[in-house]
C-alpha cells in the first residue's frame, strides 16, 4: 500500500511538472490582432498568410535586405522610364477624371525632374551586417544567362493586363489597407520581351509602396520596392529596394495551379506547378488618432514557414491622402513597356486578395475584403499580345495567369 502511495505521489509530480514545463500557447505572451501577433511589446511576431490558412512566424531581415540594396547602383534611365510609364497610366484610366490625372502627372513629373538631378540620391544605409545566404540550387526553369549589371527599374506604369479598382473601393479603408497574394514570377520573362516588364500592384493607399517581381529583356528577375511616401514627400530615392535574383531565391515556393481552359481541374485535366513569391505589402495607421503610418513587405519564406521582413517606413499622413483617388487605383497588373509580346513564359497572380485594415494594422469588418471578384474589372491595356490562360470565377481562384 505504502509503494502504491509512493507511485501515486512521484506520478502526480512529473505530471505538474509537465504542465510546468510545457511550451506555452503564443496567445498567453502574444495577442492576434487582425493580421498580424503581436507581443508584449507591440513587435509583431507572427503575420497571417492566406495562402497557408495560418499565422507564420516573422523574421526581421531589413537590414541585410537594405544592404544588398545599398550596393546597386542607379540606372536613371530606367527610372525615368518608370515614371513616364506611369504617365501613360493615369491617361489610360477610365476611373479618373481630367483633373485628377493632371494633378498626378504633375506630381509624377516632379519626381522625374527631381531624379534627374540628383546624382546622389542613395538608398537606406543600415547598420553592417552580413548579407542574405541564398541557396545553391534554385527553383528549375529554363537556363538563364548571368545577372545583368544591377538597374532599378523604372517605375511601374503600362497595363497590358490585369486588375483596376473601381472609384468606389479604391478608398474602401480607414485605417489601412493591405494586399496578398502569390505572384507567378518565372525566372526569365521569355518571349520576345526585349524591354521592362513588372508584376505589380498597389494596396489601394496613396503613399503605400509597390514591391514586384521586376524584368528587363531576358536577364534574370529582380525584385523592386518603390515607396510612394518617399516619391510624394520627400527628396529621398524612392527605389528603396533593388535585389538581384540571388538575393530571393530562397523566398520561392511550388505551388498547384489549374490552368486549364475549362473547370475542373483533376483526372485529365491536371494542375501545373509553377514558381511563385508570397507577398503581403500592407499600409496603415500606427494606432488611432495618429498622424504617423507604416509601410510594410513581406516575403515567404518556405524554407523556415515564414516570413521575411523585408522593408518598412514610417511617416506623417492623414486619413485623406492614403484615400486619395488618382495614386492607388491598380490591382495585381502585368506592366508592360513595349507594344507586343509573343511566347511568354507564364506570369501572374493567384490567392490575391485585398484587405482593409485598423489603425495598428487589424483586420476591419467596416469594409469589405476583396478577392478580386466583383469589385474590379480586367483590362488589356494598350499592348497587345498576351494569351489568357486563367481568369477569377472560371478555373484559378482570385487572380490571373497569361503568358
């Protein structure tokens, strides 16, 4: 009886000793705000990916990102044609009135003579650290030649296909406002693309950023973040990230797509497997009744089931100029810079979603989501050339794929 007791009694201990020791839920030191997880700090740990249907842990690589992006030097005609391209945009719009797109282009023009000038307009220096480790192998594709001398880009801006918010949903938020999605982004453009070639997208606000797979003729992908608070209020150099492809290989994951002419997909009719980079690139209110926003890009990470932290800026604004109609109007684009195209490798966007947030970055249940469907209109822009192979609502679920 006595070493039965004494079982009992050593078994009741481990057992406490097991609750004691056992890992905690995240929600005892964290809180989920809406997207993001925040802990006791207010430092965002874990951010939701829509993609995966799950909170993914955050790793802050900005400073290893801005120094790789420090040591790319300007290429100033490519940025002039950035802006240009826009230009030929807004003129484009059906959504916007005469006077919006003359007080934008004025803007862009700005900028554009601004840029010129400078010669010395270089990008966030952060403290020395050591760069990215990229893997050896890379996602397959087709061999590509070496990496161009690194150019930044030009500004995103010709529409040969994609997505426009209507008037209505372009100020659809009130503390802010993000986008996710996964984006289609062989390795080479192919085809007959001899010129600059963007898959981008604005979240909607008018000082928020633009981060996107960047091509130029049949080099290898780079990826470009473009800051529109910095180009609208600043002197600073609103290319605030120039990666070469080594730099985010490893953010690539494979995911299914059914690209098939016709529903459903499975039995003869496969998925195909493409290459694609998660991203969430979010815009919104430090925290209610504050003057100061954030701009934030993440990339997965497949390798960790994470996030890469990779840009963020602060500063000063107001409810009025993130809604404001003639900057944020386009959704997941194909931007194009030459008059045709032929035999493209298959680009895109698939999971794409939009979504307005809270001050502090929460989910807001005032406005509705978007996943593309309803709300926005394809267009083909005023190239010609490009073959749809997916559209929402018929067989790739919130997006598009051409080639």
């Amino acid at each position: 009886m006595r070493r039965s007791l004494t079982f009992v009694l050593a078994l009741s201990g481990l057992v406490l000793c097991s609750f004691w020791f056992a890992p905690r839920h995240a929600s005892t030191q964290s809180v989920a705000y809406g997207p993001f997880v925040r802990n006791q700090t207010g430092k965002a740990t874990h951010l939701y990916s829509r993609a995966h249907g799950q909170y993914l842990p955050v790793n802050d690589v900005r400073p290893q990102v801005a120094e790789i992006a420090r040591n790319v030097p300007r290429d100033k005609k490519s940025e002039r044609a950035f802006l240009e391209k826009k230009e030929e945009l807004l003129t484009n719009n059906p959504y916007l009135s005469p006077d919006q797109k003359k007080n934008r282009i004025k803007l862009l023009d700005r900028i554009k003579t601004r840029l010129e000038r400078n010669n010395d307009l270089t990008r966030p220096v952060p403290e020395p650290i050591d760069p990215l480790d990229p893997p050896d192998d890379p996602p397959p594709s087709d061999p590509p030649p070496n990496d161009p001398p690194a150019e930044t880009p030009p500004t995103p801006g010709g529409l040969g296909f994609g997505i426009l918010y209507t008037s209505s949903y372009i100020t659809a938020f009130n503390g802010g406002t993000a986008v996710d999605y996964n984006v289609v982004a062989p390795q080479t453009a192919g085809g007959n693309n001899s010129n600059f070639l963007y898959l981008t997208s604005t979240n909607r606000s008018g000082d928020g950023v633009e981060a996107f797979p960047a091509y130029f003729a049949q080099h290898n992908v780079e990826f470009t973040v473009f800051d529109w608070s910095i180009a609208n209020h600043t002197s600073g150099n609103p290319f605030v990230v120039v990666l070469p492809f080594s730099a985010f290989v490893h953010n690539y994951y494979t995911v299914g797509i059914c690209d098939a002419p016709n529903p459903p997909c499975g039995g003869s009719i496969p998925f195909h497997f493409y290459n694609v980079l998660g991203l969430w690139n979010g815009t919104y209110q430090k925290q209610a009744g504050s003057s100061t926003w954030t701009n934030e890009v993440y990339l997965l990470n497949p390798a960790n089931n994470s996030w890469d932290f990779i840009w963020s800026r602060d500063y000063q604004s107001s409810l009025g100029q993130e809604q404001c109609s003639g900057c944020g109007w386009w959704g997941p684009i194909v931007e194009t810079f030459q008059p045709s195209y032929s035999n493209m490798h298959v680009m895109g966007f698939a999971n794409a979603w939009a979504a307005p947030l809270t001050p502090g970055g929460g989910w807001d249940p005032n406005y509705p989501d978007s996943s593309f469907n309803g709300l926005n209109a394809f267009f083909y822009g005023p190239t010609a050339g490009w073959q749809v192979l997916s559209l929402e609502n018929q067989n790739l679920a919130n997006g598009f794929l051409v080639h």
